[in-house]
C-alpha cells in the first residue's frame, strides 16, 4: 500500500512539472525589469529593437517609440538590428543606470542630430555582435531645440561614458563634427571601428582609454583626443593594444595632460602632430609608422621612451619635448628640421594646427625667426635603445643640455653648413653608448671636454657622396665601427667604449685614409671648412631666412633675413683641438648669424 501510495506521489508532482513547463512554453513572454544591487543594471531578458526603415517596433521594457525616435529610460540590454532612416536612440535612463546596446546588423541615420544621443546614463556600452556590420551617420546641419546650444555635435554623442566592444564592425560617419564622442571617459575594449569625421572621429573629454581593436579613422581634426585641459588627473589617453590607421588633418592623437601607448600598431599620417600631448608622453611599446607636416612626437613637458619601435618617415621635427629620455626601443627618424629636439613652451613649430605649414612657425626656440637662446631645464638624455637620425637641420637639438649614457645613436646630419650633426646650449657629454654622426662641418659642435668617453671629430679634405661608406680600423686591422650615410658629408664625429686613449687608428673614407691617435678625450683630425672655422663656430651671416624665405625655400633656410654678422653673439673658440674647435658661437636675438670666428 504504501509503494502505491508513493507511486501516486510522484505521478502528481510530475504533471504538475509539466504543467508548469508547458505553460512557461506556450504562455506570454516576460520582461524582468529589476534592478542589481548598486549599479542600477537590469537583470532578465533583451529588449528588441527592430528597424524597418520608416518605423521601428521594440518588444520589450525600458524603451518605447516615438515616431523614429526611441527612447531608452532604464538599465538594461537593448538588441537592435534592421534599418532606422532619419531617426535616433536616445538614452534618457538614470544617473547611475547602465545601458547595454547590442548592434545585431544594425543601420541607423539621423538628418539633423545625433543618430545615437546619450541625455542621461552611468554608462552606455555599445556592442558589435560577432560577424555583423553596423552603421551610424548624421546629417551635415544640427537642429538645436534652444539658441545657442552647441551639443550634441557627433553621430555618436554621450554626456556620460562610453564603452565599446564586440566582435562586429561598426563604421561611424560623422557628417557634422565628431565620430563618437563621450563628455566623459571613452572606453574601448574590442572590436573593428571604420570612422570617417568632419572633426575629431574619437573624442572622450576625460579620458580615452584603448585596450584593443582595430580602427580606420579619417579626421577633418584630430584622429584621437582627449580634451580636458581643466583637471590634472583628467585629460588623458592611454593605449595598450590594438590596431591604428589614422588620418588626420590635425592631430593624429592628442591628449592634455598623459599620452601613454604601452602597446599596439600605428600608422599615422597627420598635417600637425601625430602624436601629442601638452603634458607628457610616455612610451613603453608599441610600433609606429608615422608620416606628419608637423612633429612626429610632441610633448609640451617631457616625452620618456622605453621600448617600441618608432620609424618617422616624414616630419618637420621628429622628436620633441622640454626633455626627452631615450631609454630603449628602435627608433628611426627623418626630418626636414631637427631629429630630436629639447624646447620649452608650447608647440609652435611647422604648422598652425590646420595644415598650414607657412604659419605657427615664429617666436619658437630653434625655429625660423625665433630666438635661439638656452631655455630652462631642457635637456636630451640617451642612456638605451638603437636611434637613427636623418635630418635636414640639426641632428640632435637641446636648447639646453645633452647626455649620452648608452645605447647606440647614428646620425645622418645636414648637408648644409647653416646647421649641425649636434646641437646643445649647455653641456653635452658622452659617458657611454655608441655615437656616429656625419654632415655638414660648418657648425659642427662636438661633445663637451668633461664627458668620460673618448670622441674622435674628423673634416675630410673633400666632401662625400652619399652612399661612401667609412670605417674605422683598430692596429691589428680589426674593424671597430663603420658606417654608410643616405647623404653627402664633409664631417664625422665617432665615440664608442672601445676608443682606446694612446691607441692608433686607421679611418677610410672612399679614397680617403687618415691615421689617427686617440689623445684625450677630444681628438680631431683634419680642419674645419664651410662657415667660419673651428668646431662650432660662429654662423658668419649670408641671408637668412624670415618667413617668407621659409616658404619659398624651406626650413634649411633660417635667420632674420638680415646678412650683417655683427648682429651675432661672440665667436666660437677655434684654438684648443682638445675641444674640437671650441663652442659655437651665439646666434643674435633676432635669429641672425654667429660673429667671426677668431683666428
């Protein structure tokens, strides 16, 4: 009796099981709208979102419909997918609500505002699904419900953070202004973004952060930026992954107070600088390809390199910040000016933010019609990596001081004798690494007496042609280095470990051999030729270059246009071969050439 009796039992609880299944199955469906402890996120099902060009349905909580218009009021995920022409997501929801949108080949267009317009969230993710294409544009003129306003002013536009990831493709048009844009953090995870912009195609105001993706971004402005100029623990971008092709008609990255890339592939090709910050920059990997009318690295304050590959096909200046650490990495530089340059103040140089490289050029320390005097603690360091330098102006600039402490530097330095291999305004010393530089020999400055490593300078009796390859050769006919420069040179200046003090040397260059004995720590073979005489001589003054000058015949050309030397400084000291012809001499305040050279 008993097993009949749990028999029983058991039937029952059974139907009842199935009962319930079958009505789950068969009943209504339900949207849970409740609300996760402290985050305001919703828990339970999607809400659809369904485009269908000119209407839109939304099955589900949290959103509803307007004509085109569908607004978003509360935490939760949001699956849209089909076509919405002229209309627009908006996101109206709580404080701290966070808002999840997943594009499922998802098309949205907007004539006059923000296709995706973020009013009030904690956040807004927007994700890709995996294999889809998404897109998102608006219309080149915005109509604001009040005068004056300016906002939004992007296809994607937020006042809160964005967040986006995924393994979709989203492409953004941003017909009016900018791309996506965040009035706070901007937040990439993953993903493919195609962003074409009238301005700036991303742009978090706080902060952009980029942990990986890969990203096409075409930019009326600035490719990336982060804009907040107001607080110091704001306004920056940091980057650890992904992969970039920018092109940008100002800035190929641009932060305010912290640019930092530990991480990612780069190519740039950017009127103003490609990469920029009016604080710091900090490098610790990363590979780039940069091309830019401007500066290829710029900071306002310092620039610190550890690692990476950095190669500058095309710049104004290659490198430059009131200091610069070089502590690893390969870099390769071509510029039209200086390779690496310490300058204080704010950037100035090569261009005026919008392309133009015939404005933005005067008043800044180096610069045509600037002043070239020393500024305040500026200063290159080197003390790691592999630098090649190949620049039409100065090689290596500090307005200040210059340290060598490792790590090897080559640099291919001018052909004109209106600039130098090496340029400082303080003390440049060698006290490790290897240096070979050649070019020009007219304002040729050496290392400093007090540096610790042995330098031999050398002027040929004839000038080089490009592709002469020189090589230095030890006693017992070992070679200690070589080299081959891309351009003519009529100088060459060699430090390295292995200088020995008393030792004799042999250096060929094409058909020229020269015996040279390594006698303290400056030892110069040859003599100086070009404008005036000894290392570093004063710049006896032919034209110079003032503005008009540099738009006809480019940055080589510099000065005050005026041709009288005695508006220079005191000449360089030309006696003293243990310091490689001296000093060179002080430019005037006006830019105009150094003074005689004394005999």
């Amino acid at each position: 009796m008993n097993q009949l009796l749990r028999r029983g039992l058991f039937l029952v609880m059974a139907g009842a099981i199935l009962m319930t299944g079958c009505q789950s199955k068969n009943g209504d469906q339900a949207f849970e709208d409740t609300e996760a402890e402290g985050n305001g996120s919703a828990v339970g099902a999607e809400t659809v979102i369904t485009g269908k060009g000119d209407s839109v349905s939304v099955t589900g909580t949290g959103a509803a419909v307007d004509q085109r218009v569908v607004t978003i009021t509360a935490a939760g995920t949001y699956r849209l997918s089909g076509e919405i022409t002229d209309g627009q997501i908006a996101v109206n929801a709580g404080k701290e609500d966070e808002v999840r949108l997943i594009l499922n080949g998802f098309t949205i267009s907007n004539a006059s505002s923000s296709a995706v317009y973020g009013i009030k969230s904690g956040s807004i993710t927007i994700t890709t699904e995996e294999g889809t294409d998404n897109y998102i544009s608006d219309g080149t003129q915005y109509q604001y419900e009040e005068e004056g306003a300016d906002e939004p002013d992007a296809a994607v536009f937020s006042k809160d953070d964005i967040i986006l990831e995924g393994s979709g493709t989203l492409t953004v048009t941003g017909n009016y202004g900018c791309g996506i844009r965040s009035r706070d953090d901007l937040n990439v995870k993953s993903g493919t973004y195609v962003i074409d912009a009238v301005q700036d195609a991303m742009k978090g105001k706080d902060s952009v952060e980029i942990e990986g993706g890969t990203f096409t971004l075409n930019a009326g402005e600035d490719g990336i930026q982060a804009s907040n100029d107001e607080e110091e623990d704001k306004g920056y971008v940091k980057i650890s992954g992904g992969t970039f092709s920018i092109t940008a008609a100002a800035k190929g990255i641009k932060a305010e107070t912290l640019l930092e890339v530990s991480g990612g592939t780069f190519d740039i090709d950017s009127e103003d600088d490609a990469v920029h910050c009016s604080g710091d920059v900090n490098i610790t990997g990363g590979t780039f390809t940069i091309a830019t009318g401007d500066d290829g690295i710029h900071a306002d304050n310092q620039v610190v390199i550890d690692d990476g590959t950095i190669t500058i096909i095309e710049s104004y200046e290659g490198i430059e910040g009131l200091t610069i650490d070089i502590n690893g990495g390969v870099i390769d530089v071509t510029s039209e000016d200086d390779g690496l340059n310490a300058a204080g103040g704010n950037d100035g140089s090569g261009n005026d933010g919008s392309g133009n490289l015939e404005s933005g050029m005067e008043g800044r320390p180096g610069g045509p019609g600037g002043a070239f005097g020393s500024t305040e603690g500026a200063y290159i360091k080197i003390t790691g990596g592999e630098i090649k330098v190949s620049a039409s102006g100065d090689g290596i600039d500090s307005n200040g001081d210059f340290y060598m402490e490792g790590g090897t530097v080559i640099v291919e330095g001018p052909t004109d004798n209106g600039n130098g291999t090496l340029d400082y305004d303080g003390t440049g010393t060698i006290s490790g690494g290897t240096f070979m530089g050649t070019g020009s020999s007219g304002m040729l400055q050496s290392f400093s007496s007090d540096s610790t490593q042995n330098v031999i300078v050398v002027y040929f009796a004839d000038t080089k042609t490009a592709g002469t390859e020189w090589t230095l050769t030890s006693s017992d006919e070992t070679v200690m280095l070589s080299g081959n420069s891309d351009k003519e040179y009529s100088s060459l200046f060699i430090s390295s470990p292995e200088l020995k003090d008393g030792e004799t040397y042999q250096l060929a260059a094409g058909a020229e051999s020269l015996e040279i004995t390594v006698s303290g720590i400056i030892t110069q073979s040859g003599t100086q030729s070009g404008m005036g005489g000894g290392t570093g001589s004063g710049m006896e003054g032919g034209p110079g270059a003032g503005m008009d000058d540099f738009k006809n015949n480019g940055p080589r050309n510099r000065g005050s246009g005026d041709n009288a030397p005695e508006k220079g400084g005191e000449s360089g000291i030309t006696d003293n071969p243990q310091q490689g012809g001296g000093m060179r001499g002080n430019r005037g305040a006006d830019g105009s050439g150094g003074g005689e050279p004394e005999s």
